[in-house]
C-alpha cells in the first residue's frame, strides 16, 4: 500500500468522540458513517435523552401539539455508536488526547469534535430562579416541565426578554388563551436580531394579539410567598406584575466552562476555530486533531468580513457539523471550508419570521418589497454600501434572491426596483440595532471580531 493509502486508511480508523449528543453531534456521527469512517465511534451527552430537535419546543410543545418526547431526532441507520448520555464533560487534557467524564472516568480519542451548544442564561438571583413557577426554556424537560404549568391555566405567565424565544412562548400563551406580559428592556420585541425598524412592527403585532407588553423596562425583583412560590415582579419603573409563572429569555451561555484549563482558545463567547472547524488554541496556533461545529463554534466568515461568528441556527448546526466530520477524516487538500450563509426562521402570531444574512451587522434598512404598515414585507440590511442580509414577514418568497444578493457583495441600497416596492421603502433608514457594546439578549448571530480599539502591531521582516 502507498503512503497516500495508508494514511487514507488511518483517517478512516481509530477513535473519534464527539462531546455533545445534539443535533450537530448526530449529523456528524452519520456523515463520519456515511463518509467511510469504520473506527470505533462515542457520543457523549449530558443529558439523559438521546438527540432531540429543539425548534419545536417554544412552538408544538407549548400548545400541547407534540410531546416533549416525541421530539427525539432519527438516526443514522449504520451509526454503530457507543452513548454515553446523562454524564457531562468535566475537563479535556489534549496532550493525552483524553476527555474527563462527571462520573470519574475517561474517554480517550483520536480525534474530537466538539458540540457542546448552549444552556439557558437563568435569573441572576438564584434565590429568585429558585421560587416555584420560575422557568426557562432550552430542554425537553424544561419543555414538558412549562406545558405541565401552562395546562393548568394560570392567571397570568410573565415573559422575561422579547427575544424570539421569548416572542414565541408569548405567541403559545396567547394561542392557548392565558394572559401574558412580556417585558424587554430594549426599545422593542427582536430589536437584538432584526433592529428597531423591523422591531416595532414586532411590537405592535404583539399588542393586538393581546400581549401586555413592556419596553424600555428591566424586571428588578421576582417575589415569593410564603410557601416559595412566585407571587409578582417587581419592574425599574416601580410597576409590579402579578404572575404565577415567569419564564427567563434572557439569551443563552455557550457551554465552554468545562475547557477552562485544556488550552484551547474556548471562553464565553464560544471556541474559536478556523473556516475548517479545526480549533484554535490559545495562542492561536490551528489544532489538527480538535474540530468544532454548532451554537458553541466561532468561525470567520468570508462574506462578512472574516468576522467570527457565532450562530444560533438550526441550519448551521446541520451543515458545519457535516463539514466538520468530513474534514475529520480527508487530507487537507479534500477539506472544504465552513462557509453557510446564516438563516433563521420564527413562527409567532401567526406571522412567519425569516432571515438571511447577519442583520445585527448593519447599520442601514430599507424596504424592498410590501409594506410595514401591512406587516407584510421583505426588508433588505445594507454595510458600507452592500447588502448583508434581508428580513421577511409573512413574504419568504424574496429571501432566496437576497441570499443571492449577499453572496455576491451586491451594492446596499438594491439597484433594482420591482412591482412590490412600496415608497415608504425609497430611502434608507438607520436599521436601529442596539449598541452593541451593551449587554443583549436577542440576537441569534454573534459578532467577535477584532475591536477597532484593540491595540494593534505591525510586523516588519527583516530585510537579508
């Protein structure tokens, strides 16, 4: 056998683990099967149920549509997996290419992928998220836990942050038929993700729908009685909430805790890692045996600047965990870079929410087909002057051209008018995001890249 082959064969055998039984750690598992790998192959999860889908749990699972756990994912026919579900990661040594379990054990590999995802952010004050009727939403169990709460019909659910989970679990009580107030301290529901403009066409959406909805507000204060159930909110406008149930949308925390002490370049916002999925340590310096994928990865993306992005998306999840098992296992040359256009989709009073691009990167809007006052409308998000993303309600039928639009760096504002424009969308607006500098809890894409005010270096070669 040639080199060329032998090494060929090595990349198809040995021990590949994957930390993180999820959806991305599933796609993997059956691309490394379907791809050629015939080595021995182990799932670690830490939680006890075997990969289940999460988008149907603020929408299907709420409304008693689905049971929670009828949610489990299908897998691949020839998986041949080892599971090892409901033990948590604890620690990942790379020299020894070992990974250490909550149980005291170890798991040793070959290669690793890392899926990790997120966890709910729960309420600051662990007195307070301790309360009975304190919620949050990421797991089935929470899932089945909140739809239990729901069907014995409270008076009243507080919604803790109008980010689009949290939109959506507002959107299941209405449908459901329980008083809900949401409260957001930003300027309005999905300003994180979609901006101001698209965000107060959110508001009053949710208003007629019945939503008592608050803005501008921070809840400061979760009250109990004295059996330890929660009794009310307390509001920074000194209003208070009567509610029974609270659930916390305050965004998410990747799951990186466990590598504080492997080397790797892993911390709060995510585990850095190249356009292959490989990851970085923390001197920057590329691993060759450690691959990223899914809500826990940043990587840099070529349409935007080679910002690293971190990605909330169901469809990210999918497709960087299929690059990230077929790099794996291909020379270098065979490899192909992570480079998806990100996409996201709500359903929500109603109203179907989509979008494409990076829309908190933006700095202008305009309206390029339909109307905001109809909310009906497709909304085009412009970058020193080329189009980065597009935004639908109720009108996904454009977004496959912006996408198109965006892969080829089109110039912002659109060139090009149609017969759906509308005059109020002539002109570009200021899209309305948040000052990014200040904590949010509502975008579903996070940017990391360089800071302008990093200190910076030149290098000068030597001249011989």
């Amino acid at each position: 056998m040639s080199v060329d082959g032998s090494l060929e064969k090595l990349r198809r055998e040995g021990h590949i683990v994957i930390v993180g039984a999820s959806l991305a750690g599933l796609r993997a598992a059956g691309t490394l099967r379907e791809e050629g790998f015939t080595g021995t192959l182990t799932l670690i999860g830490d939680e006890p149920h075997e990969p289940y889908d999460r988008p149907p749990l603020s929408k299907q699972v709420l409304l008693g549509r689905v049971p929670a756990d009828h949610t489990t994912l299908p897998r691949h026919p020839a998986l041949d997996a080892n599971w090892r579900l409901g033990v948590a990661a604890t620690g990942l040594d790379p020299a020894a290419r070992r990974v250490h379990l909550a149980d005291g054990s170890a798991v040793d590999y070959d290669r690793l992928l890392i899926t990790t995802g997120v966890r709910a952010r729960p309420w600051p004050n662990e007195l307070e998220a301790g309360l009975d009727g304190v919620f949050v939403l990421r797991t089935s169990d929470d899932a089945a836990r909140l739809h239990r709460r729901l069907s014995a019909g409270p008076h009243r659910v507080l919604v803790i942050g109008a980010g689009f989970t949290g939109s959506e679990i507002a959107s299941a009580c209405r449908d459901r038929g329980l008083a809900v107030t949401v409260v957001e301290r930003g300027s309005a529901p999905l300003v994180g993700a979609l901006g101001s403009v698209v965000g107060d066409v959110a508001a009053k959406m949710q208003r007629e729908k019945g939503v008592d909805l608050r803005c501008g507000v921070m809840v400061t204060g979760l009250e109990g009685d004295p059996a330890g159930r929660l009794r009310r909110a307390h509001l920074s406008d000194g209003s208070t909430v009567e509610a029974e149930i609270a659930v916390i949308c305050l965004g998410a925390t990747r799951n990186t805790e466990w590598l504080a002490s492997s080397g790797l370049g892993a911390g709060p916002r995510g585990i850095a890692c190249d356009a292959g999925c490989r990851a970085f340590d923390v001197r920057g310096i590329v691993t060759d045996d450690i691959f990223v994928a899914g809500d826990v990865a940043r990587s840099p993306h070529p349409l935007f600047g080679y910002q690293f992005l971190s990605l909330e998306h169901w469809g990210n999840a999918v497709e960087q965990a299929q690059v990230a098992a077929h790099n794996m296992i291909s020379a270098g040359t065979d490899r192909r870079p992570h480079v998806w256009t990100p996409s996201f989709w709500s359903a929500q009073f109603g109203v179907n929410i989509k979008s494409v691009g990076v829309p908190p990167m933006a700095d202008e809007i305009t309206v390029a087909q339909g109307s905001l006052a109809e909310g009906r409308f497709t909304v085009v998000y412009g970058y020193q002057g080329r189009i980065i993303a597009a935004a639908s309600f109720d009108q996904a039928k454009w977004l496959v051209f912006y996408q198109q639009q965006i892969e080829r760096a089109a110039p912002f504002p659109p060139e090009f008018t149609t017969v759906d424009r509308r005059p109020e969308g002539a002109q570009p607006v200021p899209a309305g995001f948040p000052d990014p500098s200040l904590p949010s809890h509502g975008p579903t894409v996070t940017l990391s890249g360089h800071s302008p005010g990093d200190r910076r270096i030149s290098f000068t070669p030597l001249r011989a």
